[in-house]
C-alpha cells in the first residue's frame, strides 16, 4: 500500500483536482493512505510519520518544491519514490507520464527506475533543475575538477546530472536584428548561453544569490552541489525517462 502525500491546495480549483487524483487512485485500487501537510503537520514531518510506519513506498503529489521535500527526507533509506506532478512538466517528463491520469497508472504498474540525484551541501536536493537568475547580470565563478569558469551571467541553471547553462542576455541585444530574423522566418544562433557539465561543482556569486527549485528558494551561493550515483528508487512509465528539456 502506497503513502501518498499530497500538496496542501491553496484554492477551491486546486482541492478539485486533488479529489479528482483520490477518484482515480480508488477506481484504480490503489488509494493507500493519503494526507495533506498543515499548520500542525509539515511536510518533513508526514514523511518522517509514513517512514516509521513502514512505508516502502511514498508519492509525492505536488510541485517539485513539494517533491523536494519528501525527497531530502527518504534518500539513504530503503523507499521507492511516487509522483504525481501537478503543473510541472519536467517532473511529468522525467517519469513519462504527461497527465495526472498517466502518472496514477505509473503508480499501478510500479516500474522502478534508479535516478541520480544532486545535492546541494548541506542537505538540500532536486530532481530536475535549481537556478541562480537576476534581472540585473552578475559575476558567477563556477569551479569543478575539471574547469574553472568566471563570467557574467543573467540565468544559471544546474540540471540533476550537473549540467550547468550559463545565460547571459546582454551578449547582443539587437532589436532591429531580431525583428529581421522574424520577419523572415530565421532562426537567430544562441549566442547568449554556454553549456558545461561536472560531477561536483562549487559556484560563487559576487552577492549571495537565492538558488531556487521552482519557485521556493532552497539555498543561497555560494553553493557545493555534488552527484550522488544512483541514490534514488523512482517509480516510471514504461517509456524512457528525460533529464531535462
């Protein structure tokens, strides 16, 4: 029997949608034992309960900030990872299954898949990106094994097998050229990001800068981000899973 543990809704719509997941988890005959965080219980805490209940499996119902959190708390244990995003097309891309009715049939089949997952140091992780972004560019030095990098940058985004693309939109800000390419139908060469790609990374900013998953801020740089190898039991579709877009 599954834990599930849904995001707690914030609007009439939302708490909608989640009777409709209880509907279909039931005629599925899977429904297992299901809540909702609180005032009185977070999210850390449900998981904590469904763990010394002896739960093998726990669902995650939610956005990845939600899924983040039950996340840092089963990792190191013997317990597969469920998923039913809501509005998250990286986390339904991950798992192969595009709409919430295809996520609660990847629940019944039950394909286990093991991911590797990154950590940001302490205790903090994420299954598809973090980003570093301000409106205004700023100085980012990026350092790993392998390569050193110091450049401006408007966007840095850490996907879960730390690939790192570095986005600076004050390379070629040129109106006239883009509306010329428009116009007739070309597409204009990226010239504004950079990719690279590590198996730890330490990455400093010349301000403390909010490192975000979704829209919650997780960490602040500098940061220490490293992989750790197949760390995660994850339940997916029968189709092959993506790493990012």
């Amino acid at each position: 029997m599954y834990y599930y543990i849904m995001e707690q809704p914030n609007s009439l719509s939302e708490r909608k949608r989640q009777q409709k997941i209880k509907d279909i988890l039931s005629d599925l005959g899977i429904a297992g034992e299901i809540v909702t965080p609180s005032p009185a219980r977070s999210v850390d805490e449900l998981t904590e309960i469904g763990i010394s209940k002896g739960y093998s499996t726990i669902v995650a119902i939610g956005d990845e900030r939600h899924t983040s959190k039950i996340l840092s708390n089963i990792l190191g244990k013997d317990i597969v990872l469920g998923l039913v995003p809501l509005d998250e097309p990286m986390l339904s891309d991950l798992i192969g299954a595009p709409t919430i009715e295809d996520a609660c049939q990847t629940l019944k089949y039950r394909k286990l898949r093991t991911l590797d997952i990154a950590k940001i140091e302490p205790k903090k992780y994420f299954l598809t990106k973090a980003t570093i972004s301000n409106a205004k560019i700023f100085k980012a030095k990026i350092e790993s094994p392998n390569f050193l990098i110091e450049t401006p940058a408007s966007q840095i985004c850490i996907f879960r097998d730390l690939e790192i693309i570095i986005s600076d939109q004050s390379r070629g800000k040129n109106f006239f050229k883009k509306f010329f390419l428009w116009l007739f139908g070309k597409k204009e060469k990226d010239i504004y990001s950079s990719r690279f790609k590590g198996k730890k990374l330490l990455i400093e900013t010349t301000q403390s800068m909010p490192v975000k998953v979704g829209n919650e801020a997780i960490a602040k740089t500098p940061i220490s981000i490293r992989l750790l190898p197949e760390a995660l039991k994850i339940i997916v579709s029968r189709a092959n899973i993506k790493t990012k877009e």
